[in-house]
C-alpha cells in the first residue's frame, strides 16, 4: 500500500513529528493554513472515521485534546479549528485517518 502518512508513521518519510504516542502521531501539516497547522493519525492505518476502532479513535482523540491548547500557547493562537474531513466528499485528500488542529486568531476571517 502507498500511504504517505503510514510511511511518516513508520519512519520512512520525513515530517516534523509534535507528539507521539503508542498508536498516535502527530507532526506538522506540510502545506499548513496557519502557522502550527498540525495533524493527528492513528500510527496504523484507516481509512476512514468509519473504519477507525474505537480504541484507536480515543488515542486520536486524546492526543488531539492534549495537543490543541499546546500548540495554542505555541503559536499563540486565540483558539483553534479542530475537525476531519471523513471521506472524498468531504474532501479528504489522504486516505488515511487525520485530524486537522488549525490555529485561529482574532480576525483572521476563516472558519470551516
Ligand atoms: P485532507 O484534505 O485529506 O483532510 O488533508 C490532507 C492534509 O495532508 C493536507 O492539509 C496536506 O497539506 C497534508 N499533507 C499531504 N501530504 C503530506 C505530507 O507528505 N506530509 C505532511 N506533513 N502533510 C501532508
Ligand atoms: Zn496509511
């Protein structure tokens, strides 16, 4: 299978990994939104939300949560957009599980 975040998870590809637990992995988004734009995946690989086993979607999940005040601080962000884009309609680009942790600041005029 050629899956660009299984290889970052297994070593094979570079990214700037933030945080590592057991069964996540979280590193830098190579084309961010804003500054500290991070993504958090299970370290195996799923597709889809739908896919995910329930213990890997707490260890997500859970580095998620610990992750988004941290890179808040970080990056000095006034909060964050937190979210996944779960299936090709949605416009999920890669096809393994990720969640988004996109820094927001006052004004900037996003939001999903
Ligand atoms: P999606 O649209 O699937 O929710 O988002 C995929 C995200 O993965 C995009 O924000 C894109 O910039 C990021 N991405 C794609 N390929 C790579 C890669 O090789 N390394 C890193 N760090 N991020 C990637
Ligand atoms: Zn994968």
């Amino acid at each position: 299978m050629d899956c660009i975040f299984c290889a970052i998870a297994d070593g094979a590809a570079d990214a700037r990994v933030v945080a590592e637990t057991e069964s996540a992995l979280a590193f830098l988004d190579a084309n961010p939104l804003a500054p500290g734009h991070t993504l958090v995946v299970p370290k195996d690989h799923y597709e889809t939300l739908d896919d995910l086993p329930p213990a890997e979607g707490r260890a997500v999940f859970s580095l998620l949560h610990r992750l988004v005040p941290a890179i808040e601080a970080a990056v000095d962000a006034d909060g964050s957009t937190v979210g996944f884009n779960n299936g090709a309609a949605a416009g999920q680009e890669v096809d393994h599980v990720h969640g988004h942790v996109i820094p927001r600041f006052a004004g900037d005029g996003g939001g999903p």
